[in-house]
C-alpha cells in the first residue's frame, strides 16, 4: 500500500472512498471523498486499488476525483444483477474470489473500478451471497427466505421505532387526545412492555420506541393510555399480567346455552336417577351475602326429638358439567371465581352459575346432602351423604340471621351446634384466628369501606357447618378408600394463646407462624382446623377444587367414574398456578382499593398496634383498615410490640401501592 493508492472501506453501513495520504506502521492517514481526514488500520480496508491520485494536486482536486470515482462505480453498480448471479451459482455451494466474480459481471477487461463496484453491489445487497472483502458464498434458499423474512422484521422493527416515537412525542404534546386504529400496533407493543416489561417479547422494541419519544419511565406509558382512553384511571393491570380470562369463548357459552335450555325444557327428568333421596319437604335456607346470586350451599335443622338432624345441600354442580367437557376446561383454566370490589369473574357462566345450578328459592335442584345426627348437647352421633332433591324455601343474608338469631329458634340451634363444634375443634388443637373483615365495595360509583365482624351468629354458623361438613365429606371418601384434593397442615410454628383467649394483636401475628397448607391424595391431620381429615367440597360453583371432591362423592353413588390417584395429582399441579393468581389478584386488587380510600384521608390521625422493630422502622397495623404499614423510627421514643398509638397519615398512592405514615 503505497501513497496516492485510491482506497475503501466500511463505516456506519457504507462504503467510503478514500485516498492514502501517509503510511505508517500499518496505520493509513486518508482523506475520504467527504473532505475528512481519517486514520485507519489496513486490515479495515474493503477494497485496495492499484490506480493513484496524484498528492500535489491539492486537496480540492483530490476529492472531485474521488467522488468522480465514486460515481463511476456507482453507475456499473447498476449493471450487476445480484439476483441473476445467485441463480447461476447458488448450486456450486463454494466460494468464489473477488477477480473470478468481477469476471462473471463484466466479462470484457474489468478495471479496478469494476472489481470496487462489484464489493458494493454485493455489500448493499447481502440476500443472496455470504460477503468478505475479496470473496463471495452463495446462500441456500433456505437461508435467502430466512434473510428476507429478517430484513422484512428489521424495515417493520425500525418503521415502528420511527413512527411510533412521533406519535409518543405528539400524544405528549397534546396534539393527540384519542387513539386511532392506525397506532393501535404501537400501543399494543407499549402495553406488553408496561405489564410484562423485561419478560416482554416486545421490550427492547418497546424500550426503543420510548426512547424515541424522550420518555425514560416506564410510569409514564400508564397515564398516556389514560390520556389516550385504552385504559380507566383505576385500570386493573394484574389481570393483564396474570392473563386472567374474563369474558367466555364462544364455544363455552354455545354449550351453556344448550345445557340451562335443555334443563328448563324437563328438569324433573334430569334429576330423577333411582338413588337420590327427595328432600323436598325440609325447610332449607341459603346464607349469603347481600350481592350473591350464586348459591351453592344451603342449610337445614330438623328437632327430632331425642337428636337433630343438621342438613348441609351442596348444588350438585357435577350432576351438569361433565368431566372434560367445554365448560369444565374452560374451569379448571380458572380455577375459582375472582371477586373484586368493583368486579366478578366467575369460574363457569353467569347463565349457568346463577341460574341452573344455584340453589335459587322455589327450584327443584339436585344436590348433595350432607345429613348429621347430632344429640341434643350437639355431639356428632352419626352422618350419611346421599344425593338428593330440594327446593330451597328461604334465602336469608347474614344481617337477616342477625336480626332473627335470639327469635328464631331454627336459628337459635344452628348458632348453638356451630359453637360447641368450634370449641371441640379448639380442644383438639384447632387455632382460631379471629379477625374482623374489611369489605370494599363500588356502589353508583362510590367506595364504600367498612368492618365486618366475623364472628356474629349469621358468619359463625355458616363457617363451622361448612367445615363441619367438609371434614365429614373428607372422612367419607377417606372410609370408602377414594382419593381426593385433601388439605394438610403440621402444627403452627409457635402458638400466641390458648384456643380463642387471644388479643387481636395475637391473632394478627398468629398468622405468621401458621404453617403452609399442602394438598395430597390421602387424608392426614389438619392441625389449623383440628380435624384428622378434610376436604372442600362446599363450593362447587366457584372452585375447582370443590367440584373434583364433589365428583369423587358422587362416584361412590355411581354417578361417575372417580378420578384415579394420578389424576387427582395432575389436577392439583395443574390449578397450582391459576389458585395462586386467583390468590395475588384478589388480595392486590382489595389492597388497590382500600389505598385508593385512603387517598381521602391524608393528614387524618388513626389508631395504630406497634407489631414489631426493624431496623430502620417499626412495622405497625391500623386496626380501622387491617393493614399492615411501616413507622419511621420517631426520635428519642422507644416502642414495643402490642404498644397502642396514634399515627397520621402522611402519604398514600394506590397505583404505585405506597402508605406512609408517621406519629401523630
């Protein structure tokens, strides 16, 4: 390489023409056709030309005659057909030298002009040929489709970097306030990366489209969609990034639709099989909540007597959704019904959960009952399961039994079995955490927010049945050697009181020591519960796990083929991740909620239990709201645990879940 020597090389995706003013130790000092001067090793060289320039000609004239060179080249460029080229010679599979393939372009005596155009024709054109400075691959035609599919995605990756920053930096300056169909792809690519952000499969895309824009938080791409109308003020984002389904296929509610009108059609014939008891005659009570529209367990009382008889009729929801069928994979996909303070997502149709197998007051309904003999101390002297018919009399609320606990005395027995089996529960280990309920909810648009008592005749009642009758469900199965989703649970770490003597600062760090809970095939001691066995089996309707144990009872009747071990297995790995969705989306969406509340109650002073020392704050509850939040460490007072304050509130954000507060 010699001074004068006409030179090029790559820069930013371009070929440069050059010429060599100095060599140095492998260093070439050029002046480019562009009038820069530059300093290059010889290696980065893409072509070498022996023509030369003469150096005393002055700079000026040096870069004319390079760009004369340049547009020399580029016009015999013109003259190549790439694709022409590959066709001949993609079968021969081997490389071919820069001089040979400047011999198949231009046949008659090639100059070095030639041999420079051919590099650029095959630099700006790399579908067709793998390209090296001096010599050249034919690619197959499987890797030509792959390259221009990956060209394809390059030129739609970079339109929408380009386009999509412009509308970002025009939907900022307001001079766009709706979203059109046309930008509805860029929103898309944004919200994935909003909800999904490193996991997204559009994230760098994203990341770059907002770096376009000059938008560096991602915060921010939320109050654009507001802005914009795709998303409301209180838009529930976890049900996008736990992809819960919402609405129903249309296959699901073709199939419901077919399934309720052939029910109504002849309802007494589908629930006539020889075994099912008729319990018609027994004055059965739903008790709900105000809302519910799904009931799927109802009670009755019979004095008898020497005993009583306590019923507990549980819809017979598999009497309808078969196994695999439609509706019954579209729910074990959701795995419960999700019910938020300003939405229901329900695990099977509305038509179906509501109407055919709730058990609505009036309706002839098949069920399966649950029949206990209790002696007049309220001690279990026996139990059968049977299906059966009922028809529900009377659908009462918990406020109802309230009211009429002390009056009625169907009520008054109900009560009294309910809390001499919580007190055989605690003397057979049970904990009892007992904690008031906060209940949120959108009534006409207003956040309504208050404390409920769990512990009043109407709750109490209904939560020791039902568990009185999923432990004899439990038992049931575990007897008749069928397996089942039974629930399990060792001793709590450590115990905080004697069965319910404990404060409500001991109940609340009571929870903390339990131990987690594990679901198996075979029946084992629940220590939580007290009970040497059970099961869940009282909502069908809204919980997988509840419709599989109800189908095993209905095997032993016949009614169906059991789940085998393998299968009850299968199931329980299978609805392990939507349960925990159901889990984090319910208790996230109440806690958005309840800050959203609170957000209207800044600078106001609350009662507040010091639960525990950190090391840069202490960990507090406000009992008003049962939520937990941390206290900066106050100067010069030392706290203790169960200690009773008053804190202010100082900061609350509910989108980005923050409460702060400090000593009143």
């Amino acid at each position: 390489m010699e001074s004068g020597n006409i030179i090029e090389y790559i820069d930013r995706q371009k070929i440069i023409c050059a010429v060599v003013l100095e060599v140095k130790t492998q260093k070439l000092r050029l002046l480019t056709e562009t009038n820069r001067e530059v300093k290059l090793s010889e290696n980065r060289l893409s072509h070498k030309c022996k023509d030369r320039l003469n150096l005393s000609s002055g700079r000026d004239r040096l870069v004319e005659a390079l760009k004369d060179t340049v547009n020399r080249r580029m016009a015999l460029v013109d003259q190549i057909d790439v694709r022409e080229l590959w066709d001949v010679l993609n079968t021969e599979q081997e490389w071919i030298d820069l001089a040979t393939m400047t011999e198949f372009c231009f046949p008659d005596n090639p100059s070095q002009d030639h041999e420079a155009a051919v590099v650029r024709a095959f630099f700006y054109d790399k579908l067709y040929f793998k390209f090296n400075p001096d010599r050249f691959f034919p690619n197959s035609e499987e890797q030509v489709e792959q390259i221009r599919t990956q060209t394809r995605e390059t030129t739609r990756k970079n339109r929408i970097i380009e386009e999509g920053g412009i509308w970002l930096r025009n939907v900022l300056n307001d001079n766009v306030s709706e979203m059109s169909e046309d930008k509805a792809e860029f929103a898309e690519i944004l919200k994935s990366v909003y909800l999904f952000e490193k996991n997204s499969k559009h994230y760098d895309l994203g990341k770059a489209m907002l770096a376009k824009a000059g938008i560096k938080v991602n915060e921010m791409v939320f109050d654009l969609f507001v802005k914009l109308g795709i998303w409301d003020q209180d838009e529930h984002i976890e049900l996008y990034q736990y992809e819960i389904p919402i609405d129903f296929a249309d296959p699901v509610i073709g199939h419901t639709k077919h399934l309720v009108e052939k029910v109504k059609h002849d309802s007494t014939c589908l629930i006539s099989e020889n075994n099912r008891r008729d319990l018609t005659d027994l004055p059965l009570i739903t008790i709900d909540g105000q809302a519910t529209l799904d009931f799927d367990d109802a009670l009755s009382i019979e004095d008898r007597g020497d005993h009583y008889c306590l019923g507990v009729h549980i819809a017979d929801v598999g009497h309808y959704v078969k196994k695999g069928d439609k509706i019954d994979r579209e729910a074990i996909i959701r795995g419960s019904s999700i019910y938020l303070p300003d939405q229901k997502i329900p695990m099977m149709p509305p038509s179906l959960a509501e109407d055919i197998c709730s058990l609505r007051a009036g309706e002839l309904r098949p069920a399966v009952s649950t029949l206990i003999k209790l002696s007049p101390q309220g001690e279990i002297i026996d139990y059968e399961i049977v299906p059966s018919r009922i028809r529900v009399k009377d659908q009462l609320t918990y406020y109802d039994v309230n009211m009429i606990a002390e009056e009625d005395k169907n009520i008054s027995v109900l009560h009294d079995i309910a809390q001499k089996f919580r007190q055989k529960r605690l003397s057979d280990g049970a904990v009892q955490i007992s904690l008031p309920e906060i209940n949120i909810w959108l009534e006409n648009g207003e956040l309504i927010v208050n404390k409920t008592d769990r512990e009043t005749p109407g709750r109490l009642l209904v939560a020791e049945t039902m568990i009185m009758a999923n432990w004899l469900m439990a038992c049931f199965l575990s007897k008749h050697g069928i397996p089942a989703i039974y629930r399990t649970q060792p001793d709590p770490r450590e115990r905080l009181y004697r069965e319910d003597e404990g404060s409500l600062f001991q109940n609340w760090m009571q929870r903390k020591f339990l131990s987690r809970f594990v679901l198996q095939p075979q029946a084992e001691h629940h220590a939580g519960l007290g009970l040497d066995a059970y099961v869940t089996a009282t909502s069908p309707i809204r919980k997988y796990f509840d419709l599989i144990t109800q189908r095993q009872i209905r095997s032993v009747f016949g009614l169906e083929e059991p789940y085998t071990p393998e299968e009850i297995d299968r199931a329980i790995q299978m609805l392990e991740q939507p349960m925990s969705y159901v889990s984090r989306v319910q208790y996230r969406r109440k806690r958005y909620w309840l800050l959203k509340y609170l957000e209207g109650k800044i600078g106001e002073k609350e009662e507040a239990i010091v639960l525990s020392k950190r090391r840069n704050d202490y960990l507090v509850l406000i009992p008003e709201y049962m939520t937990e939040c941390s206290l900066p460490l106050p100067g010069g007072l030392r706290l203790k645990p169960e200690d009773l304050i008053q804190v202010k509130i100082q900061h609350v954000n509910a989108r980005k879940d923050t409460l702060s507060v400090f000593m009143a």
